[in-house]
C-alpha cells in the first residue's frame, strides 16, 4: 500500500513498493569517534504553556448526540460480541467529526475563492477477533492494501434527531462489521501460511474516558476578512511574481467520540490560517514559489495588517531573489539548519520514523526499532512530543489537542533522551515494549487512526548563540576543505521512505538555500534538494543555537491530514548532502506580461 | 373602434392567463465577466495571435477562449434531516490552441503516456470584475496550451510518419462563419440553500414511514452556467444554462442478499418545472414501495427474445445503446480500442445507409426548449465552439442523413452543425446528442405492445415476455458497500460495454399479469440490434438528466457523483423517445451486490 507523508504543502512521506526482507541497519559512530565541540551549557530556551486533556470540562454542555451515539453502539456491540468465533467482535468505536470549514482568498486584489461548507462524518472502528489478533492485522502480501477498510466517507445527518442518527450509524456499523469480517479471514489464513509474524498484539488496552468541552463558535467579520484578503494580494502581486495570493481557512471542529469500553468524549475547538503566497515560472521551467503561514486558534489571533506586510515584503523579496538566484550543483557537507527549517527537518527526518506501529509493519524499514536505550543523537540533544502546549514561547502551536482520535488523552512522550532513544508515539496499537498508547492515535475524517506526531519539540542542553553557530560552520568549512557551507533557511516539506523496499532514506525541500562562503559571504540558490539516511543524519549533529523557531503546519500521512508542529534551535551538522532537485521541462512565458494600461 | 377589437380580443384571455403560474424573476447578470474582462481578455488574445512564436516553431494559427460561471446550490437530507448543504461558485477560462494549419493541426490526437498535454489549459478567474487580472490569467493560460499545442502537434507528426496512428484525409478544423452576440442572456434566479433544504427534509421524511428500507436520500441542486466564447476568427458571443433537479434514492437488500435500487430523478430549468412538492411526496412514496417490491422480488434467470422497453426503459436504451453512435467527430488519433469504445463510432461509415428500423426517425435538436409541455435542458444556443446550435435530422425512415458534428470533420468538406458538447481525449471537443427525439412510425397503445411482447414471446416458445421500464444510474445508487477487494475485483471482471442493470424489470404473462424481477443483466446491444425495432408507443417519454462525465463503472466504484451528493455535474441532456419493442435481446440474471445479511436488526424497526 502506496503512502505519502505531507507536511505543509508538498509532499513529505513513505512510500512503499513490493515487500524485500529487510536489510541489516548501518552501525552508528560511536560517541567517542563523533566529532565534537566545544558548546557552553546554556539550554535552548523553551517557554511553554499547556492545558490538560481534562482541563474546561463541561459536563452540562453535552450534546445529545453523544448520548445517541453511545446507546446504538450498545445495542450494536451486545449482538455483535456474541456472534460465533471469527464473526465477533470485541471492539467498537464511533466517532463524528463535525466541520465548518470557511475558505477565502483573493489574487491580485480580486476575491477568487468564496466558500463556506459543513460536514458531518461517521467513522466506525469495529473489531472481530481478539486484541492480540484481530481484522487489522497487517497480511504479509498487500501491496495494494486490499485488506485495509475502504476509505469513504461515513455520512451522517446534522442536529440531534435520534432516529436518523442512529439509522446512520447502523447503517456504517453494518458495512464495517461484514468488511472487518471478511479482513479477518485473510489475517487468519495469511498467519497460516507465514514462518514468522509479529507476536505483539493489534490493539491495547485502555482505560475508559468521560469528558465533554462546551461547544465553542467561529467568529469572524467576514467583509472586513475579504477586504484585508484583497489588499494583501494586490501587495503580494509586485516584483517577478506572476501569481500573488492572500487567503484564509477558518475551522470550526466538534468531535463525538464513544466505545464499547464506555469511553465518551465531545470536543470543540477553532482554529484558523493565514497564507500568503506568491510564484513565478523561472527562466529554466522551473516553478518558484514562496510561502508563509501564520495559524492560530481563533481568527482573532491571526496577525495585525503590519505582521501581514511584512510577510509579504519577505516572500515578494526572496521570490525576486531566487528569480535570479543561480542553479546549484551537488553538495557534500557542513551546514546550518535555521530554526524552522531544523524543525521540519526532525518532523521528517526523525519523527516519523518514530511513529509507534511503523516499528511492526513487516513491510516497513523499523529504522528505529532494535535503538531503545542507545545512543542516536549527541548526549545535549533531547526530543519529545507533547500535544498539551498550547504555546512555546508565545507562539501558539498547532499540534495542541487534548484527547486523540481513539478516546485516549494527549500525553507528553519522550522520545530521544540525551541522546539516547527512550520512546515512540503511540496509538492503540502496541509494540515490543510499548504496549500502550500514549495518545498519539490520529487521523482526519474517513481514515483509520495511526500513531502520529503532534507538537514535536527538539531540546538542547548545551547550545551557542545564533550568531556564533555561523562562525562555527566558517570552521568547518576550513576544516573540510570546503568552498563553502550551506545554510537552509526554509524547508517547504519532504517526503521519508519507511519501507523496506526502498532506501531507507528522506529527501526534503528546501526553498532558501545560501551558501555561505568562508569570507561570509552568502549567495542564494536554487534547485535543489536535501537528502540522505535518517540515523547518519542525527549523529552528524555538531551544534544547537539558543533560539529556538517553531514551524507550525498541516501533516498528511495514511490516516489523512492533521495539523502538526515542530520546533527546533537551528542546528549545525557536520555532513549533510545536496542533490540537483526535478526541475520540469518548461520555460519561463514566452511573451512578456502584458500591459494593464491601453495605450 | 381598432382599440376596441383590441381590447375585446384581450378579455378571453384574462381568466387563463390568470391561472398560469408568475413568471421567474430573472437573476442578475454576472459580475465577475463583465464588458470590461472580455474586452481585456479579448485583448490578450490578439496580442498572444499576433506575437506568441518560439523561433523555429509554427505560431498558433487558431485561439479560442472558453469563459465558464457556475454557481451551483446543493442540498441533500436523509430521513428528514440534512446531510450536506453546499454553494459553489466559480469562473474559469479554459483556452484552446491551434498550431498547424486547418488541414493538419495538433488536436484530437492522443500523445503516448501523456495524455494530458492537449493544446488546452484552464485557469480561474476572479469571482469579481478585474481586468487587469484577467488579462494576467489569459497571458499565462495562452501560453501554456500553446506550449502544448507544440508538442502536440509533433508527437502526432511523427506518430503518422512512423505508421504508429491512421491518419486521415479529413482536415483538422472546418471552417465556420463567426458569431456575435454579446447581450447577457439572463435565467432566473437560483432556489436558495433554505429552499432546496425545507424541500429534501419534507421528501426524505417521508421514508421515515418504511422501516424495511436499507437506505435512502434525498437531494435537490439548483445552478446556472454562464459561458462566453471569444475565438481570433471574430466569434464573441455569450450563453446560459439553468438548471434545477431533484433526485430521491433508496436501497433496500432482498431474503438472499442481494441489495436493490431504484430511484426518481426529475431536472428542468427551474424548480417550477419540476413536479409539484405533493406530486413529489407521492413519488417518494411510490419509490419505498418499488425497492419494498424488488426485495420480494425472485432473481432473474436467461432470456433471450423480445424484449419491451417502456418510459423510462426506452430512454435508457436510446442512452446506453444509441446516443453515443450519433457522434460524429472522427476518433481521436493514439486512442487504443478499447478506450475508443466509449466514443461510440459504430456510425461513422454508414451514412446513406439504413441503420435502425425503418418505422424509427432520429433528431437533434439543441434549440427545442420543451416537449409535450415538458422543460427539455439538453439545448442550448452556442456550442463549445461557439457555433450556433441547429437543429439536425440524423435518421430518417431508418436511413442515417448526418451525424452529429463539431468542428473537427470526419471527412473533406464536412462542417459542425452545432453540436461541440464533450471534450475528448486528445482535446477536441466531440459532436454528440443534446435533446434527442426518437420518433416512430405507426404507433400502437403502450398496453398493445404489452399484448404483442407477450405474443412473440409465445411464438417463439416462452412463458412470458420481458417488459424494462428503468436501467439503474449508477451516479444516483452508487453506493459504498463493498470493500476496497470487491471493487478490485469488479474492476477486473466487468465488461464495461454492457448496459447498465435494469432497475425496474417485469416477466409479462399472457392474460396481462406482471411479475416484477431483480438482477437483470442485458448483454452487449450491438447498434445492429436497432434495425430489429419491430413496434413503438403512441406514448411519448420525455426524461431530462445529466450525463456524468464518468463510465458507469466508475461511479459504481466511487459511490456515486461526489461522495453520494447530488448530481450536478455532467452534461444537461433530454430524451424523448416513444416505448420501443426490440424482436430478441439476449438477457441474464446476475447477482452482483449480494452482502450478508444484517446481524444487528435496524433501529426501531
């Protein structure tokens, strides 16, 4: 089954292909032949605020669908679990995400994309079989994921009528009871035909949750949104641009979630993006864009008409700059990850790979499953993911939920400790020291949930400021006998192959690019891509700023999109790789643009 | 005293002008293309004509721009509750470029694992008048399709030189005199959300009543299309299309498994052409009752002799079998058979000779407004070339006259008749039926050719005859109920040149008596099954629907027109057509969609 993992806009994500056995790991540098430097033991700061899962409860501002919900899924699990052995199920979830998603956006001063829609989904989790063996079993030989649920999308009414909600639901249930069915009979007769198979069970156990958030609203001046919309793309479109767009998504999300354990959660919140975004064809075909994106929880937190200008003066000046920015050739060596670009660098590179039941598809690379307990990164360097900060030095973070798709509470995780790996993100599906979630089981509407990062933050014990790690690039530069470093500013997205079959290898998208030459130079380029291997990667490691820059942004992977974050000192690494990225064959328009005033 | 004859003429007329329902109040004109963008973009046009080369390369020899505004309202309810509520508006500008000559140019040809690249882009425009943006998307569109229109061009010249495709004698373009017509042509307004949503909570409330339905929905859509067309040979002309329907589905599953469909779909201009609120109460009623039926029904086994198609039946023979044969733009070059098939062409080379019964005559006509006082929404005043609309007479007494056409010929000299509807591969637009009138000589009563189905099936030794009074469409009941393995499974084992299923299918004994079957599966209908039309209806069915742009197929394994919406999208089409008696079609049972059984029982059932 084909993957792609997509955070922001383009594409980030494991991609499969036929199933190989899997190779044997490269070994690790050991600590005492890593290069190391002398780093003052000053932590990266990192001011957070949180907010517990089960913090603004209100339990007087339940919906009576939840209560719907939870009476038709015990009258369907009462029959359903005493059906005969390999037709029973032992598990059923329902969930109902309801969303009101408002779209605007304006080019060049004109309003282009007015719209505002709602929808209700139905998404139901049944399970036939056991925990330790059940339909979601992954079969050995399913390239095409035939025996994964069909995605669709589970419809549901609006308002609270009990009948058509029920009717609903036991319509899906009864599509997903005979479907999970079927899939369980494959699992059986594959494991019949296997040597070997994982012996960790498919579903954990987890206690029961009652919580209910008061529903909550989008409010929002739609003219006056409209307006800055069109003033802010008339701005945007100056300079090279031949495309310059402002636009606007305001949600608002109720989620319904109920099980067969008793479990009963409503949640309700907001949250809201800005984009501007311009682009230009350059002169060699290749398509240059450049984006910027603010979120917040609410449309008021957006920022001011001063903040706006000048992400337009930022992305309009780098645009015009990488118009006439030079192609670059392969590189091998020293450079800077700056914050943000460092922040999605590890949400690539490291954090997907950390995703609980990537470490048991027998399809997949386990790039980090035999690591626990070892050294993968320098002993300064800590991550964890928690999805209860709400804001990480003022800056809100858009991976901030409080309980995840499978009724289980958001928790704090970490993942690498000093240096060495202490855990994984997990969902409800268990693995070999691991046999329970810690609320990182996601997904959007339609998809089955797997584990997933939420707010994934890189720690440094030891760091230098800003400005110093510039000068020790310098030195490595000269110590490497180098023309020059590379410094990435911006990382627009990549994509990391998790399976065996291919390289275990990421490749990411950097839209600022400088090399920085030992004189101090800079010089932007263009037309290229970062790649390499994810565990030569960490330990090339060499230096953490003080600062630290969040990215915030939206991450598609085989449960669907949810919106994520990363935040990351800039890093210095020793060795990181360059190659020449696909650039199509075009060329820039033949005529030049045309005149907007007649003669 | 002349005022007076005047006045004395008007008074009879009072009282029924009276009764006759108020006029729509008509809409407004658009907004977002207004003089001044199609000025401006008319100007970007002539500047990409007259200076757009890239040294080496022919320059374009033909541009033609295509503006397109819909504004469509979607509603849709289930059991008297909303299920999604939707407006969509946009604009865009589709531009077409021609590099070559009109003897030999770029288009209707097929490049070799890049289907996409066919001298045409599209680009939206702003949904608010801006002409110096307009002109901004023409520049950047205009030179993308001409880069394509490049390459194109030279893939087909070396596809023919190599032998790889058949070319042919006929030119690439056929000329046309160009239209102007600039005045907006003004619709009625669109039926609100509230509107639409107050109609499908009523109608699907009223399935609330039939516990032993498995599904059903309710939908309702109310759009309108603006379009402009601006060619470099002088064409400016502007059109609208308006459309509303209503549309009620429900599934019911039969004692052995097998789910079973039948739905109700109406579509006119407007809502007021569409049956009334208790009318349509009424059919929502009678639809519970028909898939109640079908799931009593016994299963289909073979058939092979004469088959009645009536109403609703006969229009869907004539779609499934028929309409697509009409076309006739010339196959688009590099297209395998296969794919070519769903092009129709069965026709292409017998003009002049006769092709379906000599009792049956055939005729297009985009311009007829409605049929036996019924709204007919396949018409039009412009095609997507920009040529007039004309009215065509395709078969007469069972000779074939013309084909349907577009500016793409089929042989030397041949010229559109106003026919440009549906893009095809290769990015020509192809010629095809728009409001269909199937006519038929000599006319029985629709319970004649009851009698006589029953006799010739008599005659040749069976018990009964076979009576289809509606095909399944799949974009209403595609719904998701099979797994990601069955659809696999169905996309391997389907024949894709079979007709869809028959919904609503009877065995008719002698005496009259009716018993209603379900899985009924027609074989292929070879165009030469046509000429065996033995008897028609006095009986005249007029049925307008939206062609989907997807094969049945493909809607079967998509659930539906977007995730189970409403239809709106598709080409607008009618049908009218009397019952038509075929001598011998070959028929089988299928048990396609068989599930298991419910093991929970319904909620309140």
């Amino acid at each position: 089954m084909r993957t792609i993992l997509l955070i922001g806009l383009v594409a980030c994500g494991p991609v499969a292909g036929e199933r190989t056995p899997a190779k044997p790991l490269p070994p690790l540098p050991s600590r005492a032949t890593a290069l190391h430097l002398d780093l003052e033991p000053v932590p990266a700061k990192i001011v957070t605020t949180s907010s517990t899962p089960t913090e603004d409860a209100a339990s007087d501002k339940k919906s009576p669908v939840l209560d719907t919900l939870a009476a038709e899924n015990t009258r369907e699990i009462e029959v359903l679990k005493a059906q005969p052995e390999g037709a029973r199920a032992y598990y059923l979830a329902h969930q109902v995400i309801e969303t009101r998603v408002v779209s605007l956006e304006a080019e060049g001063g004109a309003l282009t994309v007015d719209t505002d829609d709602t929808q209700r989904n139905l998404d139901t989790d049944v399970r036939i079989g056991s925990p330790a063996l059940d339909n979601t079993h992954p079969i050995s030989d399913d390239t095409n994921g035939l025996n994964s649920p069909y995605q669709r999308r589970g419809m549901i009414p609006f308002d609270d009528d009990k009948e058509s909600l029920a009717h609903a639901v036991w319509l899906d249930t009864d599509r997903r009871y005979h479907e999970a069915v079927n899939a369980l009979a494959y699992v059986r007769q594959d494991q019949a035909t296997l040597s070997k198979h994982s012996k960790e069970p498919d579903f954990s156990a987890e206690p029961a949750e009652g919580y209910v958030e008061a529903p909550t609203k989008l409010e929002f001046d739609k003219a006056l949104w409209i307006e800055r919309l069109k003033r802010c793309s008339a701005k945007a479109l100056r300079g090279s641009a031949t495309r310059g767009t402002c636009g606007v998504v305001f949600q608002l999300n109720t989620s319904y979630f109920v099980n067969s354990e008793g479990s009963k959660v409503q949640q309700s919140w907001t949250n809201a993006q800005l984009s501007v975004s311009v682009g230009v064809k350059a002169d060699d075909g290749m398509n240059l864009s450049r984006l910027e994106q603010r979120f917040g929880r609410t449309p008021a937190d957006l920022p001011a008409d001063a903040e706006v200008d000048k992400m337009i003066s930022l992305v309009t000046t780098d645009l015009d700059a990488l118009h006439d920015a030079p192609l670059a050739d392969p590189y091998v060596g020293p450079a800077i990850l700056e914050g943000r670009a460092a922040g999605v660098f590890f949400h690539e590179v490291f954090g997907h790979r950390v995703e609980g039941h990537r470490q048991k598809d027998v399809t997949g690379g386990q790039t980090f499953a035999s690591y626990v307990g070892k050294d993968i990164a320098p002993e300064w360097l800590s991550v964890y993911d928690d999805p209860q900060i709400v804001t990480l030095n003022g800056i809100q973070l858009n991976g901030f939920y409080r309980f995840d798709d499978e009724g289980v509470r958001a928790r704090h995780v970490p993942l690498i400790d000093h240096g060495k790996l202490v855990g994984f993100e997990m969902g409800r599906n268990p693995i070999n020291g691991f046999p329970h979630s810690n609320g990182h089981g996601r997904k959007s509407a339609g998809y089955p949930p797997v584990a997933r990062q939420g707010n994934l933050v890189v720690e440094a014990s030891k760091t230098v400021e800003r400005k110093q790690l510039e000068a020790m690039l310098i030195d490595q530069i000269k110590k490497q006998h180098r023309k020059f470093g590379m410094i990435f500013t911006d990382i627009s997205g990549g994509f990391t192959n998790t399976t065996a079959f291919a390289p275990q290898a990421f490749k990411v998208n950097p839209v600022m690019a400088y090399r920085l030459y030992p004189d101090g130079k800079k010089e932007l380029v263009r037309g290229i891509d970062i790649s390499g291997t994810p565990l030569v990667a960490l330990q090339s490691i060499l230096a953490a700023s003080r600062e630290i820059e969040s990215f915030n942004g939206v991450c598609g992977a085989e449960s669907g999109w949810v919106p994520v974050s990363a935040s990351a000192p800039s890093l210095l690494l020793e060795k990181l790789e360059v190659e020449k990225g696909f650039i199509p064959p075009d060329r820039a328009p033949i005529l030049g643009a045309p005149s907007v005033r007649k003669p | 005293m002349k005022k007076l004859a005047v006045l004395c003429a008007l008074l009879p007329a009072v009282p029924s002008l009276a009764k006759k329902p108020a006029p729509d109040p008509m809409g407004p004109a658009s907004v977002a293309v207004t003089p001044q963008i199609l000025d401006a973009i008319a100007e970007e046009m002539n500047r990409d004509m007259s200076q757009l080369e890239i040294p080496g390369a022919p320059k374009p020899y033909h541009i033609s721009y295509k503006i397109t505004e819909v504004d469509v309202n979607n509603v849709s309810a289930s059991l008297g509750e909303p299920l999604a509520r939707q407006n969509r508006h946009f604009v865009n500008l589709e531009v077409r470029v021609r590099v070559g000559s009109p003897d030999l140019d770029n288009s209707n040809f097929v490049v070799a694992e890049a289907t996409e690249i066919n001298g045409t882009a599209t680009q939206n425009l702003p949904l608010e008048a801006t002409p110096a943006l307009a002109k901004r998307v023409a520049w950047l569109t205009t030179d993308a399709a001409y880069k394509e229109a490049l390459i194109q061009l030279q893939a087909k010249l070396e596809a023919r030189r190599a032998g790889s495709v058949r070319g042919s004698d006929a030119p690439s373009l056929a000329p046309t005199k160009p239209v102007v017509g600039e005045d907006p042509v003004l619709v009625p307004a669109l039926e609100s959300l509230d509107e639409l949503e107050a109609r499908v909570k009523t109608l699907s409330a009223v399935f609330r009543d039939h516990p032993e339905l498995r599904d059903s929905r309710v939908a309702a859509t109310s759009y309108v299309e603006r379009r402009w067309y601006l060619t470099t040979e002088g064409t400016s002309v502007t059109d609208t299309r308006r459309a509303s329907g209503i549309v009620m589905g429900a599934e019911g599953q039969a004692d052995d498994g097998q789910l079973v469909h039948d739905y109700f779909l109406r579509y006119g201009h407007t809502a007021k052409d569409l049956p009334s609120d208790k009318d349509l109460e009424a059919e929502a009623k009678k639809l519970a009752e028909s898939v109640k039926d079908l799931a009593k029904a016994p299963l289909f086994d073979h058939y092979s002799g004469p088959v009645l198609f009536e109403g609703e039946g006969a229009v869907g023979m004539v779609r499934a079998t028929l309409a697509a044969n009409l076309g006739g733009t010339p196959l688009p070059e590099g297209l395998n058979p296969q794919e070519a098939k769903q092009y129709g062409g069965a026709l292409t080379e017998k003009v002049g000779l006769r092709v379906v019964a000599p009792l049956l005559s055939i005729v297009d006509d985009p311009t007829a407004k409605d049929a036996d006082g019924k709204a007919l929404i396949g018409g039009y005043r412009i095609d997507d070339e920009g040529v007039t609309a004309q009215k065509v007479e395709v078969v007469k007494d069972g000779m074939l006259k013309t084909l349907l056409t577009s500016r793409t010929p089929s042989a030397k000299g041949q010229v559109s008749n106003g026919h440009a509807r549906v893009p095809g591969d290769g990015g020509a637009f192809r010629g095809s039926a728009t409001n269909l009138f199937v006519m038929g000589r000599g006319g029985s009563s629709r319970r004649a050719l009851e009698g006589q189905v029953v006799a010739m099936a008599r005659a040749e030794g069976m018990k009964y005859g076979l009576v289809i009074r509606r095909f399944d469409d799949a974009a209403v009941t595609g719904a998701p109920e099979f797994t990601r393995r069955e659809l696999f499974q169905m996309i391997k084992s389907t024949d894709q040149e079979l007709p869809p299923p028959a919904t609503l299918a009877y065995r008719v004994y002698p005496g009259g008596k009716e018993e209603l079957v379900r899985g009924v599966q027609l074989a292929e209908v070879p165009m030469r099954s046509w000429k065996d039309v033995t008897a028609v209806s006095t009986e005249k069915t007029v049925y307008n629907f939206l062609a989907p742009f997807e094969s049945q197929l493909q809607l079967r394994l998509t659930g539906g027109t977007e995730e189970e919406f409403v239809p709106s999208g598709g080409i607008e089409a009618s049908i009218v057509t009397p019952d038509l008696l075929f001598k011998e079609l070959d028929v089988s049972g299928s048990r396609a969609g068989v599930r298991p059984l419910p093991v929970v029982e319904k909620p309140g059932k």
